[in-house]
C-alpha cells in the first residue's frame, strides 16, 4: 500500500503519464506561432536558460548554435535564483526556447503539468539523433512521446576537502566516523570550521542525512519507501542520532541554518572551513577556484556499508536533469535539433572528461586532475547509486519533508522524534 502512495520510480512515471494524459499531449500551443513570416535570409536565434555553471555548457550551447545555424542568447542563472525563475516563467508561459531542468519528480512533474513542452520524437527520429542515445537514457511518458533530453550525467554527493587546512591539522581525510569525529575536534581547537554547510536551502543538510542512512544500510530507504521497514527503524535513527551528533559537537559554521549555499561554499574555497559536502557537478568550478588545494575523497564509512556500496545521486531514470523545449517558440524545430544536438555535444564533453555518458561517443578520453581522475575510479567501483529521496517524493511531500529535517538540525527534533514524525509524514503521503 505504501509503495503506491510514494513517489517511487515507477509511481512517478504513472503520475507523468496521468498528468500527460490530462494534458492532452504537453504540444499544445499556448499562444505562440511558428515563425512563418521568417523570410528566407533572417537567421533564426534561439534563447538557452541554464543553471549549470560549467563553462563547458556555455561552449558547447555556441558550438551547437553554429553547427544548427542560430543565433544564440544564453543566459546562465545562478542556481538557486533559476529554481524561482523558471517556477514563475512555467505559471506566466513566459519560457525560453530550451530551458534546462533539475533532476527529480518534484522539479519535472511542474514542467509536464505546465503544457508548455514539446515533444521532441519527430526530430530525434527524422534526424537519427535519437538512435545515438543509450537504451532508457531519453524517458518516454505513457503517451508514448519524449518531452526531454539529458543535460548531466549522474552526479552524485562526494565530500570536497581543503587540503592546505588539512596539512596545518597535519591530518588526513576521513575514512570512518571515528575519523570524522576526531577531525572535527581536531579543527575546532584551530578554530577551523569543520565543515561548511549552506543550511539556508535546506537540500545539502538533507542530502547529507540521505547518505548518512545510506551508510547504515544501503537498502534501508528502498525497503522503507516499498513497505518492508519502518521510517523509524535503526538505519534512519542511527543517521539522524549522527546528525544531532554533528550539530552538538559544532561540525558546522556558526548560523549554519541561515546560511546560504554560496556563502556557505565561500568560506570553503577561502580557507576558512575543512570541508564541504556537495555534488560532484562542481568539480570544475572548485578546481578553477581552488586548484591543486581542492581535495576529494568518496564519502566515510559513518556505518555498517562501505565506501563502495551505495552513494547518494542526483536524480532517477525517470526525471534526469533534462533540457526542455518550448511549445511556443517561433523557431520551433531549429529549437528542438538545438536541444538534442546540444545534450549530444555535452555527453561528449562528460565522455572527454572520463566520465560515463549518456550516448555514444568518438570522443576520447582525456587526461583530468587528479582529484577528478579519482572521482570517475570511484563511481566507477560503486554498487548503487541512490537518487535523493526529495525527487522520489511528490512536490509538496518533498517541501515537508525537508522542513523537518530542517528541524532536526535545528535541534527542535530529538532523532526519536525526528523519524517517528518521517514515519509519519511518508507512510500517509499521497
């Protein structure tokens, strides 16, 4: 019974497919027009959003505008900032041409609601794009038609370190919990912030508890989410014991809850804080930031698993991290091609880097840093990846659920009361 109610894979896949069915196809137009007043020498543009401050997406997006033949207005928007403005541009039908979105149910469920994408079947087949893909990489809904293409690959949590901090500890990153406590005493006698965490969006607090549990017992999610454990049995109250454990012993900034993700990540890159919990999507940026001081290592054995069973990632087979077409753009099949050619050229730059794609590729791998060499090794070894349960959970469970992991950080919540209240907010879900 409860695996029906919940936000599992295959649940969110019907619901897509409810909300498809009701919509009557996402292709409707909703007041846009193709650009037949084009005349024959205007060259067609078309507008790109994007949250991903890669700058190999900039690239990529110019490389493909060229090869298509469009002018090209990209616009990067801070992530946080974009999480708002694409919610409101969804409610006014004031997109762009492709937009990117995040991974999970809770960010795709609103795009296919809105009835503002398109399909994108015709051109992924009149252009045999789509056979470069590989099997169940482009989700097709129950109306039988695919409304995104990938913009990432699998990213998922890794633990980030500062290695001239470490060096002045004389330390070494830690492989246990044992060690990360110890760690965290050693750097406050410094005054050192053991580690630094943007509480303010509440998503890195909450994704450090998911690995916690992870770390207890790989399956322990699964099992709960399916009816075959409790929300309140010993893997969850063990990572939630580990969080309070966390807070009390001042592992985080002072104000850490008010924090911002960005300032959070300052005091990080300018030496202030140890270490910082994050996605593996920032590989890049924290190199170009930080350099040879960037430090990585895969995520403790804070319990009974090791550092090769799970991890936690960023989104599910049935809503990846998706770039989306407007219904209404004037240029509407040079918009489509734009995406799907462009979701092509970024799996190469993934490829390029020593990461698994998404399709196939002649391009070869190259050489990377060290830190991201050691990163691809390590995904590569590990067992399972498991999405974050915010984009397994429906929008509204999601923003609940957060909020009271939000208050177990807070200390309003003992670990006892933190997941008999998970319990229940997850077991009586819709």
């Amino acid at each position: 019974m409860f695996g029906k109610k919940l936000g599992v894979v295959a649940a969110s896949v019907a619901l897509c497919s409810v909300v498809l069915t009701a919509c009557g196809g996402a292709e409707v137009n909703n007041g846009g027009t193709q650009n037949q007043d084009a005349t024959a020498d205007s060259k067609e543009s078309v507008t790109l959003w994007i949250f991903d401050a890669d700058p190999m997406y900039h690239a990529a997006a110019e490389a493909t505008a060229a090869e298509v033949g469009v002018d090209l207005n990209y616009e990067y928007i801070q992530d946080e900032t974009y999480k708002t403005k694409i919610s409101v541009a969804l409610a006014a039908n004031e997109l762009p041409d492709v937009f990117q979105q995040h991974a999970g149910k809770s960010y795709r469920t609103p795009v296919l609601q809105s009835k503002t994408v398109a399909p994108l079947n015709d051109i992924l087949d009149s252009t045999g794009l789509g056979k470069q893909f590989l099997d169940n990489q482009l989700v097709t809904e129950e109306d039988g038609n695919i409304y995104s293409v990938p913009s990432n690959i699998s990213t998922t949590l890794v633990l980030y370190y500062n290695k001239k901090l470490m060096n002045e500890l004389g330390a070494s990153a830690p492989a246990t919990w044992a060690d990360l406590q110890a760690l965290i005493q050693q750097a406050n006698e410094k005054g050192i912030i053991p580690i630094s965490l943007g509480g303010k969006e509440r998503w890195q607090g909450d994704l450090l508890y998911n690995m916690l549990v992870a770390r207890q017992d790989v399956n322990a999610f699964d099992h709960a989410i399916n009816g075959q454990a409790k929300f309140t049995d010993a893997p969850f109250l063990d990572a939630a014991k580990q969080v309070t454990d966390l807070v009390s012993t001042n592992a985080f900034q002072k104000g850490f809850l008010g924090s911002a993700y960005l300032d959070a990540q300052e005091l990080f890159k300018n030496n202030k804080a140890l270490m910082w919990i994050d996605g593996s999507f920032n590989f890049t940026a924290l190199s170009e930031a930080m350099g040879d001081n960037l430090g990585y290592i895969a995520f403790p054995a804070t319990g009974a698993e090791d550092i090769y069973s799970a991890t936690i990632g960023f989104q599910n087979s049935a809503a990846p991290y998706s770039l989306f077409v407007n219904n209404s753009s004037k240029n509407l099949d040079k918009a489509k091609e734009f995406a799907i050619r462009l979701s092509l050229k970024l799996n190469d730059e993934f490829v390029r880097k020593g990461l698994p794609g998404y399709a196939t590729s002649e391009v070869k791998s190259e050489s990377q840093n060290e830190q991201l060499s050691a990163y691809a090794t390590d995904i590569g070894k590990t067992a399972k990846t498991q999405a974050m349960w915010f984009g397994l959970l429906s929008a509204d469970t999601g923003q609940e659920y957060r909020d009271l992991t939000q208050q177990l950080y807070g200390g309003n919540l003992t670990a006892e009361e933190y997941t008999a209240e998970l319990e229940t907010l997850l077991r009586s879900a819709e």
